[in-house]
C-alpha cells in the first residue's frame, strides 16, 4: 500500500531565521496526492511560515521543497504551477459575482476554461450562489469560492491556512467534506494546517506535528489516537470492597479514583488480562458492579502530551 503512493510534496531540512530568531528548525515532512494532510501546531510554532516558503511568499534559507518533484530553487514555475493555496483569507472582489471572480482568476492562468470554472463551482457547491455578489456571502460561501480558486488550474496540492478560522459549525463541515472529497475522489494532496485538533481528527488521514519550529514526527490519525506510552488501556472497576479489590490487585498496574478502581492493562491482550483481574476478584468474595473501559485519548489529549514531552514513541 505505501508504495502506491505518490508524493506530490517533500520538505528536507527547511531552515528559516527573521532576523536574528531561527524560526524553522530542520522541517521534514512528505505529503501525498489523495489524501487530507494536517498541519498541526499550536499558534506561533512556525505552520504559517512554513506554508509561506512553500507558496513563494518567503524564501528559504536552507533545505530542499520539491513540489511534483520540482524543486522549487531550481525549477520554480513549475514547482508554484503545481499549487493552489489560500494563506489566511481569501481575497475577492466583492462587488463582482463569484464567477466574475473566478474569470478574473482565469485570465491570470493559460488553459483555464469556462466549462473548467463551471466545473470547480460545482465541487465547492456554489452552483446556485456562483452569480451573486461576494458582498452577500457568507464567510463560509467566500472560503468555498476561495478553495474554487485555489483548484482552477488543476493542481496536485491545494494548500489552506487555518481554514475553517470564524466559521460556524455548519461552514466548517461543509468545507470539511469539501477537501475530503477532492483529496480522496480527485486526488490532490491536501495540506491544511490548524491548531483544532478536533477538526483535524474529522478532516485528515495524516498530521504532522510542529512545536517551537520544529517537527516532532508525522502520523495517521490512528497512531495519534491509540499513542500512549505504555501501551496499555484503562479499565474503571466499580466494586463492593475497596480494600480487599487493591489487595487481590497487588502487584498490577491500578489506581484508584473516589469508588472506582482505575486498572491499566497491555492492549494486545487487554480482554484477556480484564477477564482474568475479573475472575480472581470474584473469587476473592469481591463483588463487580461494573467494568468500563475508559474513553480512549482524544487528539487534543495526545497533542497536548506530545507538545509537552518532546514527542511520543508511536508503534
């Protein structure tokens, strides 16, 4: 499965200094075509700048980006013709229509066609908004239009920074579907940085992880989740005999919490090692009222241990 992949973006050893601050700090990150790529960081941890190098808006001081395996020093129109992106807000006129806007884009980019335009304003679901005035949309509507933008010329990656910044709920699902269906149906790569990582949990296949300017490692949704430095999950024992249960339970990893008993077992073999804590508590003469596994870590959860300790162990 790995090889199958195409990498549509790679980033080696991405340097930055502003002024005498070294703001990005040996970045390494590959992204591929078909799939929600997350950028995650908390604010200020250089995803910004980063993005910047990557569209042109910056230079780099030292390292490699190679976009479609163009690198972008050495063969930069053709590295920047393989992007679309929106850093921060797009910007359109607002006293023209939303096709207006997208025909004044076009004229900006050789082989973009009407029936292209007509195309992109169907995928970002504007069809039936596309001849009003920017000045009536919504933020929502100007962020779709935005990403019908960013996708006009075909590029492979589509690039967006903090977008679902000020939209309500309903905007950020209906963006979140958007860039799903055009990573995973018309297989672009694309990067989308944030500091929500509840969003990113909905939205992406991968994240990468950056904090002070530098990268702590890149992972699939499902490592993130199940990350957890020892291995093991956490099952809640409510019993009749605090005392005896801890007693019986000498020797394993348990905690207690008010009228609960907290016990952490392997995962690979958590039914088995539950059943067998369970049979020895019963055979004591303790009672069990109940066993709940706890909630498994959310991404924030993660993050913020992974933020925090310098990274995590993964696998």
């Amino acid at each position: 499965m790995e090889n199958t992949k195409t990498t549509a973006l790679k980033i080696s050893g991405l340097n930055k200094a502003l002024g005498k601050k070294h703001i990005l700090h040996d970045i390494d990150l590959e992204a591929y075509k078909g799939e929600v790529f997350g950028f995650l960081g908390p604010n200020g941890a250089g995803k910004t700048t980063t993005i910047k190098i990557i569209v042109g808006l910056l230079s780099l001081d030292d390292g490699e980006i190679e976009v479609n395996g163009f690198d972008i020093k050495k063969n930069y129109e053709k590295a920047l013709a393989g992007i679309g992106g929106i850093v921060e807000n797009p910007e359109m006129y607002k006293h023209l229509t939303g096709k207006q806007n997208l025909r004044q884009y076009a004229r900006m980019r050789s082989g973009v066609t009407e029936e292209r335009i007509d195309e992109v304003v169907k995928l970002v679901g504007l069809s039936n908004r596309i001849n009003e005035k920017v000045g009536k949309y919504s933020l929502g509507m100007r962020q779709r239009l935005g990403v019908a933008q960013s996708i006009l010329h075909h590029p492979s990656v589509l690039i967006l920074d903090e977008p679902t910044n000020g939209l309500d709920p309903a905007g950020i699902k209906e963006l979140r579907d958007i860039l799903k269906e055009l990573a995973h149906k018309e297989n672009i790569c694309v990067i989308v940085s944030s500091h929500l990582m509840s969003e990113m949990e909905l939205m992406c296949d991968r994240v990468g992880i950056i904090t002070q300017g530098k990268m702590l490692g890149v992972y699939t949704i499902e490592e993130m989740i199940n990350a957890n430095k020892n291995g093991n999950l956490d099952f809640e024992l409510e019993v009749d005999n605090m005392d005896k249960a801890c007693e019986i339970l000498t020797g394993k990893e348990f905690r207690t919490d008010d009228t609960k008993i907290i016990v952490s077992v392997d995962v690979e073999n958590s039914k088995a090692l539950i059943a067998e804590i369970v049979r020895d508590l019963v055979n004591a003469g303790v009672s069990i009222y109940a066993v709940t596994p706890k909630e498994n870590k959310k991404l924030e959860d993660v993050f913020i241990e992974m933020t925090n300790s310098g990274g995590v162990q993964i696998g």
